[in-house]
C-alpha cells in the first residue's frame, strides 16, 4: 500500500469519504469547543512502525512489554523492517 501525504488525500477520496471525514471533523470540533482543551488529551497518536508490530506481528513483539516504554524502541523496529541488503 503507498503511503500519501494528508494534502493529497482527499484526492483519492470519493464523494462519500470526503463528506464522512468532514462529519468526523466537525464532531471534533464541536466537542473540543464544549469540554476546552481536556478533548485533546483524549486523542492517541500512533505510529505506524508500533502499530504494525502490536497488532500485525505480536508473536515478534509484546503488545504491552517494557520495550513499549523505552524511549528508543521505535528506532529499533524501524530497523527491524528494513530490507536485507544483498551483495
């Protein structure tokens, strides 16, 4: 699957997904104008390396282990996913 930057996106999108994705927005709007800022600290950012080994390959890597915690474990699994380099 290629990835794409949010700007191009919407290019991609039929009719249908653009108006679910403006609804969506606009739910997040309307409530982060009724709680303030608490909504934001309801959000949960992901990145895709930890979510590719948590929920695709958890027999490689535990869901919830102390690797999770460390600082540094992100730059681990991305070398993980690296291709072998042949000679």
């Amino acid at each position: 699957m290629p990835k794409f930057c949010a700007q191009w996106v919407s290019k991609h999108l039929t009719e249908e997904q653009k108006i679910h994705r403006m609804s969506v927005s606009m739910q997040h709007v309307m409530e982060c104008h009724e709680i303030g800022n608490q909504f934001l600290s309801t959000i949960i950012a992901v990145d895709e390396i930890e979510f590719y080994h948590i929920l695709i390959q958890p027999s490689k890597v535990g869901a919830w282990n102390a690797d999770t915690l460390d600082p540094h474990y992100r730059r681990r699994m991305s070398r993980q996913l690296e291709p072998e380099k042949s000679c």
